[in-house]
C-alpha cells in the first residue's frame, strides 16, 4: 500500500462531535503522537477500516473505489 498522499476528502461532523475532536486533540494529540486533526481523523478512520475489512472481507482490502466528480461529502440515504 502506498504512503503517499492522494486526492482528499473532507469528513463532515456535527458541530458537538466537531468540537469534541478538536478538545481531544488538544488535550492528548501531542502524547498520542498526532500532529494535527486530519492526523488523528485519518487514524481513527484508518482502524475503523480495519475493523471493517476484519468482519466483512476477510481482513482483506477492497478494491479501491476512485472519487468521481461531485461524489466526495454528498450523504448516502439509508
């Protein structure tokens, strides 16, 4: 897997949940070994994937989906 950066998107959170994340960044980011939010968002996102993997592909890594124009941010309806 590559380390290097690819195109970005941004995650959306309520502003309480919002506000909760920027709190525990500054209160543990720096012991945690975080540099930044989207460090700690990125991490988090990146075990919850694993998690993922784990229970519904065999611990496996999907095939990758690529963003298309307009995908990025726009909520599923579930």
């Amino acid at each position: 897997m590559s380390k290097e950066k690819p195109a970005s998107f941004s995650p959306y959170f309520r502003v309480e949940d919002a506000d909760q994340v920027r709190a525990a960044f500054e209160a543990v980011g720096e012991q945690e070994k975080h540099s930044s939010i989207s460090e700690l968002i990125e991490a988090a996102t990146l075990r919850e994937l694993k998690r993922l993997q784990r229970k519904y592909n065999a611990g496996k890594p999907w095939p990758g989906v690529p963003a298309s124009p307009g995908r990025a941010g726009r909520p599923r309806k579930i």
